[in-house]
C-alpha cells in the first residue's frame, strides 16, 4: 500500500472518529446530531446539483436507504445520549458487515470461505469482550447491534440505487431526506432553542469531518486496493475507543481496548477474505472461492463462477458512504467532465488492445475502465478461462504504463461488458444496462433487453418502451446477472 495511500485512510479514520467523539460528548447530542449533518448536507449539495443524473428506477432504492438512514441518526443520536461510545461504536462498526454478509449468504444464497469465516470469529470474539457484562454495556451493546442493523441494510439498497445514478447526487438525495427528516423531528421536540445551543465550534468541526472522511477515503482508492484502504479505515474504531476516555471521561479498560483491536482485526480479515485486486503498482485479479464480498467500508463486488472453470473476478463495484460507508468506486474526487472521462478510455482501449492481443494470442480485451486519473482496469477473456497467470501476462504486457498508472486485469465476470457491435451482437436476447454520452429520448441509463442491433446501434426494450441507440452514443454497457 503507498504511503500516501495510507496516510489518506488513516486520515480518515482519525476524521470519523473525531466527529463521533464531537457528537457524543455534546450537552444535547440529537440537536448536535441534527445540526451537524444539516451543515454536511448543505456542503454537498451544489456538487451533487452539478453532477445532477438520477434515474427514475433508483426511486424504491432511495426510499429503502433514506429510511434506513433516518432510523439510522435516531438510533446513532440515542445511542450517544443513553450509552459509552467505546461500546457502542465499535459494535455498529463490526457488526456491519457482517451482518451483510450473514444476508448473503442466507438470502441470496452466496458463498463462503474460511478466511471470512475465521473474519467473523474474530469480529463475534471482539463484540464479546467490548459488551461485557454490565448492565450499561449491555445496553450500549444493543444500540451497536440496531445501528449496525441500519448500515447493513442501507448498504445493500445503496448497492443497488448506485447503479441507476450518480454516486454523489444519489448519495446527496438519500442523506437529505432523512437528515430533513430528523432536524424537524428535532426541532418538534427539542424546540429551535436547543438547535440554537448546539451551534457552537465541536458541531462546526464535526460537519465538515463527517464529509472529510468521505473525500479522503475517495482519495486514498485512487491510490490503492479497496480492501487494504478499507482495513485501514477501520483503525477508527480503535482510534475512537482509546479517546473515549480523555475526551468523554468513559471507563474504557483494557479488555474493551481488546474487543475494539479484535473487531477491527475480524473486519480486516473479511476485507481481505474478498479482495479482488492485488496491491502495488499493478493488480492481476486473484482467483477466490466467493461470489459475494462486503469489505469494512461496504465495498461490494460480485462475483461469478464461470460455467466449467474457477471463479471469475468480474467489474468492481466499490461501495464508500457519505460519512459513513458509500458510493460506487469513484471516477475522480476533483472530475473533468464525463465526456473527457469516457474519451480517455477510448484512446487507452485502442492503444491498449491491440499491443495485449497481439503479443498473447487467444486473448480478447473486452474494455477499459478508468477507476481514478491514475488508475485503470482491463478486462479480458480467453476461450480456455482467465485465470492469475494470463492477468500477470498481460500486467507485463502493460508494464509501461505503469509509469503513469496503477492498472488491474480483470476477467469480465457474469456483467460482462459490452463495447463493440460484435460484443452487442452476441447478447441479442438477453438483459443489459447502458450509459450513454448524451440523452436518448431524455435518459442516459438503460437497463432491460437488448432486441436487436443494426450497423448503426442497439434496440433495446425497457419499462415496456424501446430505444434506438446509436454505438457512438454508448460509453458504458455490460450484461445483467438474469436470476432464475
């Protein structure tokens, strides 16, 4: 992991700490609360009014996240007031992801491995020794459990709703509802009195903290693998137990400083169980036996297993939350517009392609996606299976590039991506999403049955219309998992 890499993710951690620390040792912690997130909000909202693309489909997904996130701020806020952070907080931030991968493998009939599950010992072992056996931690113990209920269940909607808009102004739109939500719940109970207190310098710093940590955590993935970042990210949670006792005068012995090393350990090693991409200057995707992943800060990548061969290693699909856990792997923090995005991976495609064909015959390169300005991902295929070896070729292959680049291979997985006329061809009949450069018919994103293609574009039928697209038209396209 670079340096500066990890001076990002613990950066991060220290932020999200810090504003957990500022709310809970506020006098009146759901004003605080209420205060604090109306100023992050506000802070974001001319970026996600400028990056404006939301489709219509995100709507249910929206309304499943804002939800979760409202009982979310209630619960956080009462966790604070009525119970010791350094119980609360690492159980909410343990408990997540394991919570969603619990539902994975439950619900969605995904698979497991030894490491995850050795992850979750260690999470279930660290919860242990945090919750203890008084009563007040007992109580502390249930407020983590219900909070982390809530970023379960809002990161897999979001997982979802992600797909069908821009990461920041979904993330904008499902923060706002509920935080407008809660302000006026606080406002009715609280009155604009205790709102009025509670402007003072701690809230101040914690607003702008709960969207710095986001940032930099964006920052940090456009330097390193999402897993190594996540692990890192969840030193928070030591972080905020150690200060628990200078800063809120909580009695926080060493058996709880050992629960909170154990979660954050327990996480790691789920983050790691999943991993995808190889750290350093180039990732070749590694072979694992699972279809489903959730790393500590609610990455989510699906994997395939490819009829009669080993596990695939399809598209990530990065999740970081606003404050909290969040949007798909960003394209940029500081971003050209899509337009100069999208023309930067044709110019690298049509370098790239024919040097990796070229010099390892049988080898298609499928597409290429930017993952930050210094970071690309190359996914390929080959009739006799992509497996580590053929990635690590290819890297080689690509080895100049990593003067400038960090670059991962990838195998194209279930959501195979779809760029050429004879890649639409061949999916005639089945269900794709696209994105498009400009509207068609007043939307960019499509997602339903390709009909047909003709020398000019694809037809695609969706919420029963059908679309003429035009290829030059189409920036992104992939295939959608179709459940049976």
């Amino acid at each position: 992991m670079p340096a500066s890499a990890l001076a990002l993710a613990l950066a991060a951690a220290a932020l999200h700490a810090v504003w957990n620390l500022l709310l809970a040792r506020a006098r009146d912690v759901e004003a605080a609360t209420a205060i604090a997130f109306a100023i992050a909000i506000a802070l974001f909202v001319p970026v996600a009014v400028a990056r404006w693309d939301v489709d219509r489909e995100a709507a249910p997904y929206i309304a499943v996240s804002a939800a979760a996130e409202l009982l979310y701020l209630v619960l956080l806020a009462a966790a604070y007031a009525r119970a010791e952070l350094s119980v609360v907080y690492p159980i909410a931030r343990g408990l997540a992801p394991v919570l969603v991968l619990t539902v994975g493998i439950a619900v969605l009939g995904v698979g497991t491995s030894a490491v995850e599950v050795s992850g979750v010992l260690f999470v279930g072992a660290g919860v242990l020794l945090v919750r203890g056996w008084r009563r007040g931690e007992a109580r502390g113990a249930a407020f983590g459990a219900a909070i982390a209920a809530c970023i379960a269940a809002y990161t897999l909607a979001d997982a979802r709703g992600v797909e069908h808009a821009d990461p920041l102004a979904y993330l904008v739109v499902v923060m706002a509802l509920p935080v407008a939500a809660y302000f006026a719940i606080v406002v009715r109970r609280r009155g604009v009195a205790a709102l009025k207190r509670e402007f003072n310098p701690a809230t101040l710093i914690a607003a702008p903290a709960t969207s710095g940590a986001f940032v930099l955590v964006l920052f940090a993935l456009q330097r390193a693998s999402a897993a190594s970042v996540a692990a890192v990210r969840e030193t928070s949670v030591v972080i905020a137990v150690a200060l628990a006792a200078p800063v809120l005068g909580e009695r926080v012995t060493s058996r709880r400083l050992a629960g909170a090393v154990l979660v954050v350990l327990g996480v790691a090693v789920l983050g790691a169980g999943c991993s995808s991409t190889a750290d350093g200057p180039a990732g070749a995707s590694t072979p694992g036996p699972k279809f489903f992943r959730f790393p500590p800060t609610a990455d989510w990548t699906e994997r395939a297993r490819c009829p009669g061969s080993d596990p695939c290693y399809p598209r990530l699909t990065t999740f970081h939350r606003f404050g909290e856990m969040g949007a798909r792997r960003p394209f940029f923090v500081e971003r050209p517009t899509m337009t100069d995005v999208y023309a930067k991976e044709k110019t690298l495609f049509r370098e790239i392609a024919p040097q990796v064909e070229q010099a390892i015959p049988g080898v298609e390169v499928l597409a290429l996606e930017l993952s930050g300005p210094e970071r690309f991902t190359v996914y390929i295929d080959h009739p006799q299976r992509v497996d580590h070896a053929l990635c690590a070729r290819v890297t080689d292959v690509l080895r100049p590039y990593l003067r400038q680049y960090t670059v991962d291979v990838s195998s194209p997985g279930i959501e195979r991506p779809l760029r050429t006329p004879a890649h639409f061809e061949r999916a005639v009949g089945r269900q794709v999403a696209l994105r498009t450069s400009e509207g068609v018919k007043g939307r960019k994103r499509f997602k339903g049955s390709l009909v047909g293609t003709s020398p000019g574009g694809v037809r695609v039928s969706t919420d029963g219309d059908e679309y003429e697209i035009p290829y030059d038209a189409i920036v992104r396209g992939n295939l959608i998992e179709e459940r049976v």
